[in-house]
C-alpha cells in the first residue's frame, strides 16, 4: 500500500495535479484571509456591529398623535421585535429563508442546492443562497463594486459579517434589525416606513395579506411596487401566501381566502411636496434645524434632522387640517375658473408681454444662459423649445408638449392664498395652509408674505376709538370728506346715491364696511392713538401714519393678524401663536418642550370687547359676510371681518368663533394682476367661502362639536343695554336747512397725520 501511495506521488501528473490543487487551496486561503484583514476593504469588528445605528427619518407629528410626515436621506423609523406580528415574520422566513432559525448565518444546504441545480444542472429556478443575515449584511453595508471580482469580495464580506451578527445577536434581534433595515419599494427602508406608506396603518396592524404584499416586493422592490405595479404585487403575494402554506405557517383554507383578496392600498406620501400641510411642515423644517442647532448630544456632537430620528410633536390637528386643504381646494378651483373667465382672450398672462418678459428674466435657466453670454433673443427662441412637462390644475396634474414660456403663462394665470387657524385661548396652531400647491408655489402665504389687509383692519380704529372715549351710540355722517393732502376716500356704492344727511351708527358702519365712516372715526381717534392700539393688540409690524391707514394699506402677515384678532375671544388678550408642543430623540428622550408665552395684560378693556364682538357678530348676521348665514346656512356662534384691498389685490375674511380664529387671504401673488371686478374680488367671494365650507365640513364631524357648538359668553347687562342704537338716523330739519349737501367738507389734518396720494378705495 505504502509502496503504491509512493509511486502514485511519484508520478510527475499527479504531483502537477497536486501543486495545482494545493497552489488554488493557498489562492484561495490567502484570498479569503486578505478579505478578513480588511485589505479589500474593512470589515466591521463586532464592537462596530454590537453598536449599529442606522440612519433614520425624523417624523412630525399632529396634536393627537397621527404621523404628518417626515424629513429624510432614506425613509426608515425603527421599531421593536414585539411590534412584529407573527405572519409577517413567517412571511419573510417563508420566502426568504426556510431554514433561518437553524444555521448560524451561512445555509449549507441552500449553497449546494444553488451550486447543483445551477451550474450542474443548469436549472434557471435554482433559487438563492442568501440567508436573511445575509441580506442584513447586505443592507447595512450596500454593494459598491459591481466588477466580477468585487462581487465575490463582497458575497465573502457579507459572508464573515453574517457569522459574526450570528454570534453578537439573537435570532430575534437579527430579525428586528432586518425588517428595520430592508429597502422596500418608493424609496422606503424598513417595514414601519412601508406600513405606513402604503397601508397607512403600523406594522402591528398589517394583516396577513398586506404582509405578504410587502414581503413580496422584497424580491424586486421597483419590479413589484404594488403602487406601480399592482398585478404583479398580486401575483408575488400569492406566491408568498403559497410558500407559508407550504412550510405549514398558514392553513390551506385561510391562504387560498388570501389569495382571492383584491389589492387595497391606502398609500401616503411622506414625501417634502406631497401630503398634508406641506407649507407648514417646510416652516417646522427651518425653525427644527435651528432648534437643533442649539441642542448637543452625550458625546457633543449636534442632532442631524434627516438622520437621527427626531420626533417632532405640533399643535396641528390631523383631521381639522384635512378639512381646512378640502375646503381650500375645493372654492379655490371654482375661483379660479370664475377668474380666468372674467378676463377671457385679454388675459394679462396670455397678453401683457412686458409682464410675461418680466417673470421671464426671473427664471433660473434665463439666469444661467445670460451668465453665458447667449444673447436675449437666443434665450427667448431656448426657451420658446417645447418638452414633454407636466402641469399643476386643481384635481389633476396636465401632461403636455410645451415650452418655457407656455409654462411661465400657465403658472401666471393662477391665485394664491393663505389661511390659518388658531385657538386663542391657548395660541396653538390647529391649520395652516400657505398656499394652493407646494410642489408649484413654495411661497408661504402664512409666514412669508406681508398683504395689505383692507377693511379687516377697521376693527383696530374702531377699538382704538372705543378705548379712547367714544361711545358706542355715536353717529357719523356717510358723506365723503376730503383730507389733506386732497384724499377722498369713498364708499363702494355709488356717492350721488348716498343719502348727505344719513347718519350711521358705528356697528352699522363696521358691519357694513363704509369706508368714509372708518376714516372719520380714525381721524377723531387720532392716528397715533390707532397705531397704539394696534400694538397692544400684537401688531409689530411698523404702520403707516397716514389718513387710509383706517382703510388698511398697512401689509401685514396671517400670522401677525391672527395676534390682533385672537384679543377678541381671549379676554382682551393676544395669543402668541405656535406650533411646536416637543421635541424628542429617537427614544423617546426630551429634548425640547414649548409653551407659548402669554401675555398678561389686556389691549383693551372688557366692554370694549362685547362692543367689538356685537359689532362683528352683526358683519356675519347682516352685514358684509351675511352669505355664512343666507348662502352657507351655517348656524354656529360666528363673529367677523371681510376685507378687499384696492383695485380688487386681496380678498380677506376673518372668522372668529368662540374657541377659534381663522385668517383667509386670497390673492395674485403678481401685483401687476388682479380681480378683474369687486364682485369677483370682494372677500365675501374670494376669502369667505373657504371659511365657510370648512366650517360645514366640521360640523358635519362630531368630534369636533367641542368648537362647533360653542357659545359666544352671555354679555353682562349693564354692557348690553348700551347696544340699544338705531343702525341710521338722519339730521334733523334745522340742520338740513342749513347744510350743503354738494359741497364736500374739509378735514384738518392731525398733527401725527402723513401725507397718502390721492385714490378711491372700494370694499
């Protein structure tokens, strides 16, 4: 035997075909040790894996605790292994991975397979060899070289990392790490990000069937979106429903009920465009990076808002928002059609050159051609080049073959708006929308813009005049009075219908906006006493000393106007509107709380208050905004304010409930266009109805009646026995003989007073 062996080795085949074999066994060996060392890239020890931590979306979210949305590199939130339902890990093992619970990171059984029925056999079916913490390993640590050489490099890589999770983790927690880490379709990371992506439910709640569905899309995740692709989802679901019957996870007769569901999705999208309160989750986005800014870890580093996880709580109500963007939607698409039409072929935005030049040269690619050097009309024939590009419409995105300009003449044509909603008694934000559509107006109408608000001041100067001496009863004549600097302000009704010898009371005067009433009572009160009045009540913004301040030429934001009208219902006092409640860390830790900061002092004095409120309650009742009544049919307790700016640039309503005040601007964000008439442009037809149907739509929701049946509190008695006034009452015959009714007065100017060009303003 000895001998033989000895002749064997002597043959000098068999010893080539020996150093062959041992020559490969020491490639081989050296190969796998180079990989281990790290000289093809380093490996992660097991202090590195026993502290993995992944990148995670900060979420936002509303007051009662639903998840608005999130800011992130990759969507993933983490959650633990008892929040895992058992289907959806016999799912995953299932499919993924029969024999998971035994081998310890490499499937033996599985290799060979693949190895047999693959290169022996030549069978395409073969399957996978990957086991589920290799594919962990695979996810945490991604697949950069794509060569022949470096996917080998890799496959070992994930090879001695799997061994080594196998040994740090349990099979639970490999599980958990997984399901946390695994990329699912719509650029997605983990199976929470998914739930809620697509079925808008946590995972906990998923059954078996959207389990599946999600599992199914873990073989090809863009290939199986159900989103995209819902015939093919349904097809890999059943194939996943079939692989746990098959290995005894699902009963036969509950797998083929699963298999005859329909596909249901309830997608959501997190995304920085899409969703809800887009506006005011880009406004929390830049006041969280501040915050975190200012805040540090353990080990002194600061909080990154896109990787570690933030949780976010606000003051916004999930329903009440939805509600407010349906009513929005809703009025603002029957707007715009009515004001598209009321301009016809002589649209501004199809005809005015200069002004379709002027938002031209505003354009980023205009910008860079002139950088290099192309002359105005090589731009001008560049961007007259029609693409494929899609358009924004209410209800429906519009694909089209267009150019440039086309884009910049749709774009053109549209209103804008804002609104916001606030609890006054608190200062916290329960809506906030800044404008009709994010993706194609960034521009927030809430925090950004400073508008002229139009009459929606009036009850400021009306107020001041209150706190100031006059009393409630006093009568001003409608006449028009011309002020110096040759400033006649007029009523939107025509002034040789106007009665000279007509005196209006001032709940008349208010309720019914007359704009030459507001000017006098301004006058009488004094211009510096208005200004005054105005920052008690919240205003900072610096305010113009001039005659038609009284009318609202002063531009101001929702946000600030929302101070001023919140004193209303507040006990005199002007919240401070926010939005943050706290801030946490990826576990649950405190990081920040908020409070608004009160004040304490009144800007005015409570019967004031029940003048204004009386005032304003007859606006709605009778007034201005009497459509809440006649037109909506709403029968809460409802005060407020409409507001046109002139030659019809903004339309306004304020609308004060007992728990609530709300703040709508409509408007051209293009001061060049505006409402092509008053009845159109008017805040009664502009700003109200969006108000108004979102008012309808609370009521109809039980769970709000807390703010809809809400009671405006009983006027004490003394306060309201001075309500008693007559709305009109006329001069007297003595005074008639000897007054001029054709000749206009004039007004001395007060001392604070400014000088304002001459126009005629409407309401």
């Amino acid at each position: 035997m000895k001998k033989t062996f000895r002749n064997i080795f002597r043959n000098k085949y068999f010893r080539w075909i020996f150093r062959i074999i041992l020559a490969i066994f020491i490639f081989l060996f050296s190969f796998y040790f180079s990989i281990y060392i790290g000289l093809w890239g380093p490996i992660p020890t097991k202090k590195q894996l026993a502290e993995i931590k992944q990148s995670e979306a900060s979420e936002v979210y509303a007051k009662d605790g639903e998840l608005m949305g999130k800011y992130y590199l990759f969507d993933r939130q983490s959650i633990v292994y008892e929040d895992l339902p058992k289907h959806l890990i016999d799912g995953l093992v299932a499919t993924e991975d029969v024999r998971f619970f035994e081998h310890n990171g490499i499937d033996g059984q599985s290799l060979f397979r693949v190895f047999f029925k693959t290169i022996v056999l030549q069978k395409a079916s073969a399957g996978g060899g990957s086991t589920i913490t290799l594919q962990l390993a695979k996810n945490l640590y991604g697949r950069n070289d794509r060569s022949n050489v470096g996917i080998v490099v890799t496959k070992i890589r994930e090879s001695i990392i799997a061994r080594r999770m196998e040994t740090l983790y349990t099979k639970e927690e490999i599980l958990t790490l997984y399901f946390n880490t695994v990329p699912f379709s719509d650029n997605t990371f983990g199976i929470e990000s998914a739930a809620m992506k697509f079925f808008n439910k946590h995972t906990a709640e998923l059954s078996i069937v959207e389990a599946a569905t999600l599992i199914g899309t873990l073989k090809a995740s863009n290939y199986y979106n159900p989103r995209v692709h819902p015939e093919r989802s349904l097809k890999r679901r059943n194939v996943v429903l079939t692989q746990m019957e098959k290995y005894k996870y699902l009963h036969p007769t509950i797998a083929e009920v699963a298999k005859k569901d329909s596909m249901r999705l309830n997608y959501q999208y997190y995304s920085h465009n899409q969703g809800i309160a887009t506006y005011f989750r880009e406004h929390l986005r830049k006041e969280v990076v501040q915050i975190l800014d200012t805040l540090k870890k353990k080990n002194g580093g600061h909080y990154n808002l896109y990787q570690d996880g933030i949780k976010i709580y606000t003051t916004i109500d999930y329903e009440m928002q939805q509600y407010a963007e349906k009513a929005m939607l809703q009025h603002m698409a029957a707007l715009q059609k009515d004001f598209e039409k009321s301009y016809g072929n002589k649209a501004p935005w199809l005809v005015n050159q200069k002004l379709i030049e002027v938002e031209m040269e505003k354009t980023t690619i205009y910008k860079s051609l002139k950088k290099q050097n192309y002359s105005k009309k090589d731009i001008v024939d560049s961007l007259n080049v029609s693409t494929n590009r899609q358009f924004f419409n209410y209800n429906e995105t519009i694909d089209l073959q267009a150019s440039v300009i086309d884009s910049i003449k749709h774009y053109l044509k549209f209103l804008n708006m804002g609104m916001l909603t606030v609890e006054p008694a608190t200062g916290a934000i329960k809506t906030w929308i800044g404008g009709v559509d994010f993706s194609s107006f960034q521009f927030d109408h809430v925090s950004q813009s400073k508008r002229q608000v139009g009459s929606t001041f009036k009850p400021i100067v009306y107020a001041a005049a209150l706190e100031n001496g006059m009393k409630y009863c006093t009568y001003f004549p409608i006449q028009e009075v011309t002020y110096e600097g040759d400033y006649t302000p007029s009523n939107s009704s025509n002034p040789e219908n106007e009665d000279p010898f007509l005196n209006y009371s001032l709940k008349y005067a208010l309720s019914n906006s007359v704009n030459t009433i507001a000017v006098k009572v301004l006058m009488e009160t004094g211009i510096g006493n208005v200004i005054t009045q105005a920052q008690k009540m919240g205003i900072t913004t610096e305010l113009p000393e001039v005659t038609s301040l009284a009318l609202g030429t002063a531009e101001l934001s929702i946000l600030e106007f929302a101070k001023a009208y919140s004193t209303f219902t507040n006990k005199g006092i002007p919240s401070n509107p926010y939005f943050i409640t706290k801030i946490e860390d990826r576990n649950g830790n405190m990081l920040a709380e908020f409070k608004t900061k009160k004040h304490t002092k009144e800007a005015y004095s409570e019967e004031t208050r029940h003048y204004m409120l009386d005032m304003l309650k007859a606006t709605v009742n009778e007034g201005t905004a009497s459509r809440i009544r006649n037109t909506y049919g709403l029968k809460n307790d409802i005060a407020g304010k409409t507001g046109t700016t002139q030659n019809n640039k903004d339309g306004w309503f304020v609308g004060i409930t007992p728990k609530l005040t709300t703040i709508t601007w409509v408007g051209h964000d293009n001061y060049a266009i505006g409402f092509k008439n008053t009845l159109l442009g008017q805040g009664a037809n502009s700003a109200l109805p969006i108000f108004a149907t979102f008012y309808q739509l609370l009521n109809k929701d039980a769970a709000f009646d807390i703010f809809t049946n809400a009671k405006f509190e009983p006027v004490p008695k003394d306060i309201r026995e001075k309500f008693n006034c007559e709305p009109t009452k006329k001069d007297g015959f003595i005074k008639r003989l000897f007054s001029s009714s054709e000749k206009k007065k004039a007004a001395k100017k007060e001392k604070k007073g400014g000088f304002f060009s001459i126009f005629k303003k409407k309401n």
